[in-house]
C-alpha cells in the first residue's frame, strides 16, 4: 500500500510541475486555445539537465532532439519485437536469454 501512494505522489508531483512550467494557466488563456502552451516552453525541457548534455547551439539542440526522438522509435520496436517474440513462441525475454 505505501509504495503504491508515494508511487502516485511523487508522479503527480512530477506531472503538476510539468504543467505548471509547460501550460499557460486555463484562467489566463483565451477561451478558445485550452491547453495553450507558453511560447518559452519547448516540449521535454523542465530545465533538469544536471551533466549539463544540454547543447547552447540552437541548431545543435535541434539536432540532439532529433537523435532522441529515433533512439525512441528504435527502443519501441525493439519493446515490440519482444513482445512479438513472445506471442510465438510463449518464452519471456528473460527465458530466451538463459537458452
């Protein structure tokens, strides 16, 4: 029971901030633009970057979003692939590993 309530503190905590930081106020954005972004908000970025991997060069950073994003796609059909895997044959990724 306690881990499932910290659990679901800390992630509401954690999407409350993202909203707070991401999303004008909903008193302050015009009735027909609910859920406006703030124009100095880019997606993903809540100013955590602590080794600093962060590029300065705009263009840089474009391109380091662009990276993220494919490492993403890959690591999702890979998830896929498992999950594909294991519909054939009924072994778990781990039981295919100790094979």
């Amino acid at each position: 029971g306690g881990f499932w309530a910290l659990l679901l503190a800390t992630i509401g905590a954690a999407e409350q901030f993202r909203a707070e930081k991401g999303w004008v106020d909903p008193a302050e954005a015009p009735v027909d633009q609910p859920g406006l972004l703030r124009a100095d908000y880019t997606p993903g970025d809540l100013g955590f970057d602590p080794l600093g991997l962060k590029p300065e060069d705009p263009e840089e950073f474009v391109i380091m979003q662009t990276k993220e994003l494919q490492h993403g796609r890959l690591a999702m059909l890979a998830a896929a692939g498992f999950l594909a895997q294991e519909a054939v044959d009924g072994k778990g990724i781990i039981e295919h590993l100790q094979a």
